[in-house]
C-alpha cells in the first residue's frame, strides 16, 4: 500500500534533516581539519555526534517507509 501524503511529507522531512546535519558535519570537519589537536577532537566529536543523529533520523524514515511509523489525522 502506498504511503499517504501526510507520511511521505514526513519521510521527506525525516531524509531532508538527516542529509543537512551530515552536510553540517562535512563543513565543520573541514573547518576543524585547520585546527589544534585539541580542537580538532573536539570537532570530531560533535561530528560523530552529529552523524548518529543523521542515522538515527534515516531510521525512522525506513520506519515510516514500512508504515511502522504513520502520521494519523487530529
């Protein structure tokens, strides 16, 4: 059964954040590629941090695809 509009605006929505935080990554990665060793790990780590979030939010994407997560009407 196809997705409803409101469920796939959701997994658009879920995709679009998922790529702009890896795209916030790449900017901070390049930037702190300049950096101290200190700063540069402290970069890394908010770009892991960063990273997990995007996979998280591809997760629920797949989810809402397979309809274990639907947006009902209120």
């Amino acid at each position: 059964m196809p997705l409803t509009k409101p469920n796939q605006q959701l997994r658009r929505d879920l995709k679009d954040a998922a790529f702009a935080l890896e795209e916030a990554a790449l900017d901070i990665f390049s930037k702190a590629q300049g950096c101290k060793e200190a700063e540069f790990l402290v970069a890394m780590e908010k770009v892991s941090k960063m990273h997990e979030q995007a996979d998280r939010l591809k997760a629920y994407a797949d989810e809402v695809k397979a309809e274990r997560i639907v947006r009902t009407k209120v």
